[in-house]
C-alpha cells in the first residue's frame, strides 16, 4: 500500500465539521426545511421590499379603489391582491409590512433582553430584598394576561406604534429577567467565579465579563422565539387600533382595514324582501330569517302568515316577532281608546279593521299554539318586554299618530259624521292627557307592554 492509499483512506474515514453534521440532522427534518425557507422567504421580501414592492406603499390610485384580487371579476394582474379603500396596492403594502413587523419584533427584544439582562444580574448577584423587590414584580407582571397588560399601557401612554412597542417589551421583560436570574445563581456557584473573585475582580466584571457570557445561550433561544411573540403582540395592538396607526402599512392595521372592508362589503351578500308574509310567493328555503314588528296581529289570519314564513325559511332559520300584550297593559294605546269612547259608540261586528286587531297576540298561549300550528316547534324566545316608548316627537304629532293608527282613530272613523264632529274635543282631552307624557325635549313618551317571540325551524 503506498502513501497516496494511506492518504485517502485516511481523508473518507475523517468525521464530518460541526456545520455539515448539524445540517444533515436538520435537512432530515422537513419540518425545520420548510420553515427555515418561510423565515428566509420573510426576511429577503423584508430587506428587499424596496426591489420587490410592485409600488411604495402609500401610493394611492384614484382609478382603483377597492379593486377585487386578480382572480375576481373585475380584478386585474396590475394589482394581484387588489387595491384598499384609497386605491393603495394591497401585496406592496404586505411587502413593507413585512419589513415594518420585523422591525418592530427585533427592536422589542432588544429593549427587553438589555433591561431583563440588567436586571437578571442585579437579582442575581444582590440577592436578598432586592431580589425579592425585582421578582415579585416581574410575577406580578407574569399573572397579567399579556394582550391585556398592553392594552392598559397603551391606553395609559396612547396610541401609536412607540408606545405599543414599549407596551409589549413590558409584557415579555419577565421572561429574560428570569432566564437571567436563574443561569447567574447557577453560574456563580462554579469554580471559575471564584476564581476571577479571588483574583480580585469587582462586581460589574464578574457580572458582564466572567458570567454574562456564560448565561447566553438560554437568552438567545428565548431571544428568537420572543421575535415572534413581540410581532404577534403588536400586531393585535394594531388590529385594535392602539399601535400603529395609518398610514403605516403594519400587519395588524392592514387587517383591521380588511375586516372594516369585509363586513361593509357582506352587505352585498345580504337579500331583504319586504313583503306581506302572507300572500307573498316567497322562495322555499331561501331565507334565514323573519321578522314582524306589530305586523303578524292584521293578518286576516296570522297562522297563515306564519305557515308561508316557515316555507321560506332554510332549515334552522328563524322567526322574530314583537306583539302587542293587552290592551290594558298598554296605556299608550288605551288611555286614547278610553277618550274616544267617552265621546263615541263603540264599533259595532261589522266594522272595518285590519285583521283580527292589535291586542290579538296578547295571549302566550295563544301565541304559542299559533306558531305550532305554522310549524314552528321550537320557541327559542318568549319574553315579556315593559318600556316607554315614543310616541310622537311632539304632542300634537302623538295625536295625529293615535288618530292613524291606534284604537282611537278607529273608533273615530267608524262613527263617520259624528266622529269627525266631535273630533277636535277627543283630540283636546287626548292633548290634556299627553301633556303629561311630554319630556323636556318635547317628544312624548309613554308605557307599553310587549311580547318578544323567536322560534325555530328545524
């Protein structure tokens, strides 16, 4: 065997370096593969947003505003993600955003790793109370739910993307105040401490020389999940509206505008139809919801009013209604009635009404076996309801109202002639009786007694 033999066999049979042996552990991991690309894919679109950024960021477009994603109709590959309300492009804005959000993760670790490095050292090293001071803090702090800790800070402080970055280093400071505490306590008990001491080394070089760098490794893994967690915490203090505010293009005011957007745009999404419940061709199964307001008690008959609802409603859909309880419970209604008939004969069996009449849901059992017969099973809700209501934002707008459209004004219409002749002295009694209702501001106000019903399709 010659030398050149020895020599190779030497070189395969050599281990490998630390860096190759740790990334043939990583690379077997496709896991860690995939999020060290999604963390480099984050940091180069961050460094180089200036490059990749189709647009600066708060460029604003007349020509486009709340223009759809690209894959939409009416989008266009112009602006991939589509514009916000301004007319900014919405994937340049995520781009900054990303640069922004990083910033903001790197400087609130910063601030909290050098106070709680300080701080640590200082618990460690002094011991007795001003450990105890310095740790019952940062437990005090720790028992805080962490979101709301820097809402209250940020309301204390004000809004604005500063302040909440200094909200939330407070929030994550306990971390590496213990960290710190825990590996100096640990440290201080070996030997080479005591040496440096019986070398005659001061306080602040044990401390930053001998026994800081000695302590981090635990920092820095904390250090590098605490990005993440600072990123998240200011993100939702701009969702909130209490970190940065607009025109910043931050990941939490971003999606706070699109939530904004999304819930105006749902109302596209929403069909109302107005209709008499029961004669209307409703489409089966198409709705979710029904709701009468003093409507289902003029029916000619409110069960087949009901009976067409439960058609048109999807499986799970509901019905809401609100009636009236009795005539007596309701004086904003009977007191009138009772003036009317003071001067007038009551309507006789062939008077001319609106259905069986206002107080004809008073009953709960009544009501009740209505909706059964319509086929709603499930009453969910069958609630008593006592309030003022108004009536009129003057007195003699509460006459005219009672004289359209309550008892009163049916009595006078079905007296005719007589009616119409002792008019204007039930409206001077009704007037009398309403001044007494009459609030500061002049509206009138008085108290009524209602049912509030949901039920159920299944």
């Amino acid at each position: 065997m010659n030398d050149a033999t020895i020599s190779a066999t030497v070189d395969a049979a050599a281990p490998p370096g630390p860096l190759r042996e740790f990334w043939g552990y990583f690379s077997a991991n496709r896991g860690a593969v995939a999020g060290l690309v999604i963390v480099v894919a984050v940091l180069s679109m961050a460094a180089f947003a200036d490059v990749l950024a189709p647009y600066p960021p708060n460029l604003t477009n007349n020509a486009v505003f709340l223009q759809p994603p690209a894959w939409q109709a009416g989008g266009s590959w112009a602006y991939p993600l589509g514009t916000d309300a301004i007319g900014r492009d919405i994937v340049s804005r995520l781009i900054f955003g990303a640069r922004l959000s990083l910033l903001i993760g790197i400087a609130v670790v910063a601030l909290s790793i050098v106070v709680g490095i300080v701080l640590g050292l200082v618990a460690g090293f002094a011991r007795g109370v001003t450990e105890i001071a310095i740790m019952r803090l940062m437990d005090i702090i720790l028992t805080l739910p962490s979101l709301l800790l820097a809402i209250v800070i940020v309301a204390i402080l004000g809004p604005g993307l500063m302040n909440a970055m200094l909200a939330v280093a407070v929030v994550v400071l306990p971390h590496y105040v213990r960290i710190t505490r825990a590996a100096v306590i640990t440290e201080t008990a070996k030997d080479y401490v005591t040496a440096a001491r019986a070398n005659g080394a001061g306080r602040l070089r044990l401390m930053f020389s001998e026994v800081l760098p000695n302590c981090a490794a635990p920092l820095i893994v904390q250090a590098s999940l605490g990005v993440s967690t600072a990123i998240l915490d200011a993100a939702a203090l701009g969702f909130l509206g209490l970190g940065a505010q607009p025109p910043a293009s931050e990941w939490g005011t971003m999606l706070a505008d699109a939530r904004a957007r999304a819930e105006r745009a749902g109302e596209a999404h929403v069909r109302f139809v107005q209709a008499d419940a029961q004669v209307h061709a409703f489409e089966r199964g198409h709705f979710d919801l029904l709701f009468s307001r003093f409507g289902v008690m003029f029916f000619e008959s409110a069960v087949m009013a009901l009976r067409n609802a439960h058609r048109a409603l999807k499986p799970g859909g509901r019905v809401c209604l609100i009636v009236w309880r009795t005539l007596r419970d309701n004086p904003c209604w009977g007191s009138a009635k009772e003036i009317a008939l003071s001067h007038l004969p009551p309507p006789g069996e062939q008077a001319r009404t609106c259905g069986p009449g206002p107080f004809s849901m008073a009953d709960e059992e009544t009501d009740r076996a209505m909706l059964k017969a319509a086929g709603f099973d499930r009453v969910e809700l069958f609630r008593r309801i006592d309030a003022e209501i108004c009536i009129g934002t003057g007195v003699e707008e509460a006459i005219d109202y009672q004289i359209l459209v309550g008892p009163a004004g049916e009595i006078v219409r079905e007296a005719g002639e007589e009616g119409q002749r002792k008019l204007e002295r039930i409206r001077a009694e009704m007037r009398a009786l309403l001044e007494q209702h009459r609030r500061g501001d002049g509206s009138v106000w008085m108290p009524s007694s209602t049912w509030a019903i949901m039920a159920r399709k299944d």
